[in-house]
C-alpha cells in the first residue's frame, strides 16, 4: 500500500491507497478541497463537519445527476442498437425481394428474347 498526504481545507491527512493510484487520490482529495474552499467562500466559517457534510451532499447530488444522465444514454444506445438491428432486418428483407425481383425479370427478359429470335423459351435453356 502507497501513503500519501492529501491537504483538504489547511489540514493534511495521511492516506493509504493501492500502488499507482497516488495521483488519482490526490486529484479527488484536490477535488473535496475546492468543494470545501467554495463552501467557505459561500457561508463562511460554519464549522467543519457542516462543511464536509455539505461538501459530500454536493458531491452526492452531482453523482446522482450523472448517474441519471448515464442510464438516460444507456436507454438511448439500447434503442439506437433495436432500431438499427430492426433497419438491418429490413434491409436483408428488401434485398432477398431485389434478388427474387431481378430473377424473375432475368428470366422474363430470356423469355421476350427468344420470342423476338423465334425460339421458345425451352430452347433457350
């Protein structure tokens, strides 16, 4: 485990934290600390555990925020995927009825060519 000293309102706090994670302890204590110092600058000195309190009811209601805007854009890429996987069905459909389509008049074609030589379509195959 890696120990650091993260600063948060003047006051530092020695933390553990996995290996290589440091940097990213530090920028969420960096993080707390700017919610703290606005906190301040908003009510001034109110006592710290209210401003913690506070600081962690901010933080929590930006969670819940993009925890909303999350499961909105899941719900938005699973209907994305449906109506492309939909569009994909469609489009193999219209295909098999183009080839079927071109088929069919493929072997029209052979038949007006044969009446036009004087040869019936049985010839002609």
């Amino acid at each position: 485990m890696a120990q650091i000293t993260v600063t948060i309102d003047g006051k530092a706090y020695r933390m553990a934290c996995e290996e290589g994670q440091e940097d990213h302890l530090t920028q969420l204590a960096d993080r707390l600390d700017r919610y703290v110092g606005h906190l301040k600058g908003q009510f001034g000195e109110i006592g710290d555990l209210r401003i913690t309190v506070m600081a962690g009811i901010m933080i929590m209601d930006e969670l819940s925020e993009m925890t909303r805007k999350v499961s909105a854009l899941e719900a938005e890429l699973a209907s994305l995927r449906s109506n492309r996987d939909g569009s994909i069905e469609v489009q193999q459909r219209n295909e098999q009825a183009l080839v079927s389509t071109i088929g069919e008049l493929a072997a029209r074609i052979e038949g007006l060519a044969a009446k036009l030589n004087g040869r019936t379509p049985a010839e002609v195959n």
